[in-house]
C-alpha cells in the first residue's frame, strides 16, 4: 500500500505543474498551490477518522529496500541496511493532520505574498513534504532526510520573502537550526554504528530487550546512553527552542512572511516536542528519568522567561514571538512531569499552540497588509474600522492566555497538573507564567482594538487606518476554520485523546508505569 507515500508526496506534483505556469499568472500560482495542499489533507483526515472506527494503522506501513551501507562477512543480512520506511501511530497521526491542514491554511493565506509567487510557492510546498515526511518517517536516516528538506525550504522562504532584516533572520535560523542537525546526525550515527539499524522499531527492541542487546554490533554502556540521550535533547532544544537558544525564533517570527511563521510556530517547533517525545521516551526510557528534572527547570524558565519579555514588547509580532517561547516551555514542563498527564499535556500543547500560533500570525498578516506596521502605540480603535477582524484578534487572545473552553487551557492545565504530581513547588513557579500570559495578551489586543495612539501618526498611516477593510471573505474563511478547531480541542479534548491513547499506553509501559 502506497497510502503514506502518496500522502508525503503528493504536493509534488503541484511543484511540478507550477513549473510550467508563468511567473506573471498570478492567479493560476495561487491556485495551483493552494489546491496542491489539498490531497494530503484528504488523506490525513481519511486516516484520522479511520482510527476514530478501529482501524489499525500499522496496515499503513511502507517499506522498501533502499541502500545497503556495509556488506561485511560477519554481519547479518540486515545489518547497516537503510530502507525506505513510513509508518504512524496515534501520536504521529495527530500532528500529520495539523501539518496538513495549517499548509492548506497557509497557502490560502499567502494572498498576501507579492512578489515572485511562483518560487515561493514552490519553496512552501516544499517545507510541506519535509514536514510531512518527518511524522511519517519510521527509521533515523529518513526522519533526518525529511528534517533537512524543512531547513532548506525554511531559510530560502525567510531570506527571500521575509522582511527588512529577512537575511540575517535566515541565516541565523540556518546557524543554529543547522548546528542542531549538526548534533543530531552525530547521534543517530554512533545509533547506526553500534547497532546496524535506523529503524525505530528495531532500534527500540535492540536497546530494551535483554536478549536483543546480543545483537548490537558493539556496546552501549550506560553513559553512553545517557551521552546519547543528552545529545537529542540538546538537539532538539535547540529547534524548540529553550532558553538561551532562543534567540533566532524572535528574529524568524518577526522578519518571515506571516503565512511562513503560521507554518514555523505551528508545525516547525512542533518537531523538536515530537522529537523529545518520540525518541527520548521511545528509546532511552530509563535515563530520561534523570534528565527529567533539568527539562522540567528549563520548561519554566521559559514560561517566565518569555512570558516576562512579552510584557515588555512594544510591537505585536515580538509579543507573539517571546509568547511563543513560554508556550512551548509548557511542553517542556509537561515532559519534565514523566508521568501520563504530562505527557499528554505536553501533546496536547503542541496541538493546540500551532492552532493559535498559526491564528495569530494569519491575523498579523492581514493587519500588516491593512495598516502597514504592528506598533502597539501607533494603532489603536480599530473596532470601529474592523470590527470582525476585531473579533477574530480577541478571541486568539483569549485562547493564547488559555481561556477554559478554548484549546489553549486543555494542554496548560493537563501538563501543569502532571508536574504538580512530582514537583509542586516548580510548578507553582511555572503557573505564574500563566498570569503574565493573560496580561500581555489582553494589553497587547486591547491596546490596538480600543486604545488611543500615543505616538503621532504619518499621513499615510492615518489614512489607511481611516480606509481599512474588514475581514475580506478569502481571508475570514481560514480564520474562522482556526477558531472553529481551537473551541472544538478546547470543548471535546477526546478529540486528541481518543488517537493518542493507544501510543500513550505504549510510552508508559516504556517508563515502567
């Protein structure tokens, strides 16, 4: 069954008929590659309800002989044996179907986009498969592969059709994301090389069962183990990211095109959470219990650190970008509480920050479009000139400080709830972090929704806020399908719950408990 491979790589084919559209038919570009991101969409769906009636999904699984890296008399037929593998799980499916359906949004979005369309969508599309490809990836070698098609795709999009500073922005993501792949690599490597396999499966039997360990090629002690382990950590620390690393983020958040950062903040940084997910507790159960408590400390230096910082912006987009930083500190602490409720918390986080990031920056988009800036003190009252776009922005507020019945509180409350069981006093700590979230939040929408300018206005400026435009169809359409997603998960939780449990169940029978 080819399911998952025509799922990853069907925008392939809308990269291939943009080829032989003209640069100047703008209209055809926009549609091409917006209705290039439907297929995948179908198919994560397809899946996801299927699961929903019992299906199982390993029937979904692909794999194929692909390269052989040694042929050594000694070694077994399947040793150093690279093969073109996919499959998904509940946890994986999760986030293949918020990867499909934020492009989708995405490229509806990038309307907005002006110049050289065709490239651009190209480069979007691109950064589809890539992150489709690494949910779906079930050896090392692939997941990597896919990993760096995102880093190509991310740093072309920010450095040629992001803002003001788009290239230092580009190269910075480039600097550090790439030395995060740099360590990665070195990883998965000394993987390959100590046990002959890439394959998750394989590897976790290898590294747990007692009579597999026999076959490992060569040893794996017990700090080798933990080395290993610290280095995905840091790895994927890196991509999350965790204070102090986190600086390029601010950078990206600002300067790329909003459409991009819906994909970055919703899907991108999502990676790095799966990553720790996915390998630190699939494969190195027994040490991630002693990293446990350095995860859940860093986890809520950056709730406070970012909610902090975001107090102090004067400009939407960075207020947003620093937000960004405390809510994925939340996935940290969830991680850090090793324990069910944690963990789910720290999925469900996920979940729901990329529905509410990718909201966010939808809406920045469109108010940067309308009032060519995002100062705080040079906008103001735009309720009167916009009131439903008003609407829209007030309620991505509410959900971003974590309102109950919204997205937002489900994953806050469940990975907070998870650390309160094993570190009370950190995570008392932690959950001031959610106040400040409520404060910045609340001043920044209401500010440019009710407030008064207090810096003089250019001309121009005044004039565009006289004339701005509501909510225009096109673009009210992806805005209410987020809000539409972030009450549903806020509302029914089960929704996430119902597909992760199965591989929920398997993570805690991994961690003893």
């Amino acid at each position: 069954m080819m399911f998952l491979s025509l799922l990853v790589f069907s925008p392939l084919l809308g990269i291939m008929l943009l080829l032989f559209v003209r640069k100047t038919d703008e209209r055809m570009i926009q549609w091409l590659g917006t209705a290039a991101t439907v297929p995948p969409l179908i198919l994560a769906l397809f899946a996801f309800i299927q699961s929903g009636r019992g299906f199982r999904l390993e029937q979904l699984d692909e794999a194929h002989d692909w390269v052989r890296l040694a042929n050594l008399p000694f070694l077994t037929d399947a040793a150093y044996v690279i093969r073109y593998e996919l499959s998904i799980d509940g946890l994986s499916l999760v986030f293949l179907v918020l990867t499909a359906v934020l492009a989708t949004l995405a490229a509806a979005a990038s309307l907005l986009v002006k110049a050289e369309k065709k490239g651009y969508f190209m480069w979007l599309l691109a950064l589809e498969i890539g992150m489709l490809g690494v949910f779906a990836a079930a050896n090392f070698v692939w997941f990597f592969l896919f990993l760096e098609v995102t880093l190509v795709a991310m740093f072309l999009l920010v450095g040629k059709w992001g803002g003001f500073e788009r290239e230092r922005a580009a190269y910075s993501y480039l600097l550090y994301n790439g030395l995060g792949s740099a360590l990665l690599l070195v990883v998965i490597a000394v993987l390959v090389a100590r046990t002959g396999t890439a394959n998750f499966a394989l590897l976790r039997e290898m590294l747990h069962n007692p009579v597999a360990q026999g076959q490992l090629i060569a040893p794996l002690t017990e700090e080798g183990r933990h080395w290993l382990l610290g280095g995905l950590l840091l790895a994927f620390a890196v991509k999350l990211p965790a204070v102090p690393l986190h600086r390029w983020l601010i950078r990206v958040h600002v300067e790329a095109p909003p459409p991009v950062v819906m994909l970055h903040a919703g899907v991108l940084l999502k990676i790095a959470a799966y990553g720790m997910i996915r390998f630190g507790i699939g494969l190195f159960p027994d040490e991630l219990r002693t990293f446990a408590g350095a995860i859940a400390v860093v986890g809520v230096i950056n709730v406070l650190y970012g909610a902090l910082l975001a107090l102090r912006q004067s400009e939407l987009k960075h207020v947003l970008a620093y937000s960004s930083v405390s809510h994925m500190g939340v996935v940290l602490v969830g991680l850090g509480a090793l324990n069910e409720a944690g963990i789910q918390g720290a999925v469900f986080q996920s979940v729901a920050h990329g529905l509410i990031a990718a909201l966010s920056f939808l809406l920045v988009g469109i108010l940067t479009e309308r009032m060519r800036t995002t100062e705080l003190n040079r906008l103001g009252g735009l309720t009167k000139a916009m009131p439903v776009f008003s609407g829209y922005l007030l309620t991505a507020a509410l959900a971003l400080l974590g309102l109950p019945g919204l997205a937002g509180f489900v994953g806050e409350f469940t990975a907070f709830l998870g650390l309160f069981a094993t570190k009370p006093a950190l995570a008392a700590a932690g959950a001031l972090g959610l106040i400040f979230a409520a404060v910045y939040s609340l001043r920044a929408v209401l500010e440019i929704t009710f407030g008064r300018t207090r810096e003089p206005q250019a001309p121009s400026l005044r004039e565009a806020q006289r004339d701005a435009a509501d909510l225009r169809a096109k673009e009210a359409v992806p805005a209410f399908i987020l809000v539409a997603l972030i009450v549903a998960v806020g509302v029914y939780p089960q929704l996430l719950a119902a597909p992760l449990a199965a591989a929920l169940e398997t993570m805690m029978n991994g961690l003893g408990g």
